[in-house]
C-alpha cells in the first residue's frame, strides 16, 4: 500500500503522510527544492531533529537505491553475511 499511501486516507496517520510526502519530495526534487507546502506540513508533524533524522534516512535509502540501480543490482536477492539461505 506505500504506493498508494495518498489514496485510503484511513490507513495512515498524518504524521506518516506527512513523512511520506516529505520523503518523496526529497526523492524527486522537483525544481530542486522542496515545495514549501510539503515542507511546513512535514515542520507541522516532526519537530527539528526528527525532520533532520527523516531527512537522513531518506538520503540514505536514496543512495542505497541508486547504488543497486548503477550496479543492476535484482530486487530481493540480498542475504546478510551469515545468513542461511531457505
């Protein structure tokens, strides 16, 4: 359902909508900023330094999907060092 997280607006709280607009916004930067819209509904739910960690997890889920996509990396085949195979 992530990916239709704006249509059952029951399924998320406002809180998680605002994270995920937030997080795409990030992820797409479209006109390379931020619509203010989306910044100050996310300002509304998080405060400084949750905004600032939400911003850094993006970043990094980011940079880790960009990774895998520069290396042709196929979805769901990661294993954990260690980790027995089923």
């Amino acid at each position: 359902m992530i990916s239709a997280w704006r249509e059952p607006p029951h399924l998320y709280s406002d809180r998680e909508r605002a994270a995920l607009a937030f997080a795409e916004a990030v992820t797409r930067l479209e006109h390379q900023q931020v619509p203010d819209a989306i910044y100050d509904l996310a300002r509304e739910e998080f405060g400084e330094a949750e905004l600032t960690q939400l911003t850094l997890a993006i970043v990094a889920i980011n940079g880790w999907n960009r990774f895998n996509v520069a290396f042709h990396t196929p979805a769901g085949n990661y294993q954990a060092p260690g980790a027995k195979s089923a």
